[in-house]
C-alpha cells in the first residue's frame, strides 16, 4: 500500500505542529502568569476557592485574544 503524504499549511503559513507548539507555549506562559498572581493575592486558599477554576478560563481566552492580536490565529 503506498502512502501519501499531504503537507498541510494552515491559512497563516504555519504547519499544524507548529500552530499547536506557539499555542501550547503562549497557554503555558499565560497560566503561569495568571496562577502566580493569584498565588500572590490569595495564598494557598487560591485552590479552596471558585477562582481557581476561573483562572483557568481566564487564562484560555486571554492566550485566543493574544493569538489573534499577533495574527497567529485567524479565527
């Protein structure tokens, strides 16, 4: 069976791997940002609390907005 291999180049020139690697990375970086200042603020009672789990969602849509800002994501 012969196999075929498709390179795919999403609309902003980037391979998927690649597209997924900044993503993962500016999602890291923003979390990180996001939980030490709210370690800072609230301590180790961060984790009892509902924020937490808003952290996380902030965190999401500040990396969508980051993306989009720096015409990575065209969404």
């Amino acid at each position: 069976m012969i196999k075929f291999q498709h390179h795919y180049r999403s609309s902003n020139g980037l391979s998927p791997n690649s597209n997924r690697f900044i993503g993962s990375l500016t999602y890291l970086v923003f979390h990180s940002l996001v939980f030490w200042i709210s370690y800072k603020i609230w301590g180790i009672q961060m984790f009892d609390e509902i924020w937490f789990y808003a952290m996380h969602l902030v965190a999401f849509f500040s990396v969508k907005v980051f993306l989009i800002a720096i015409r990575v994501w065209d969404h």
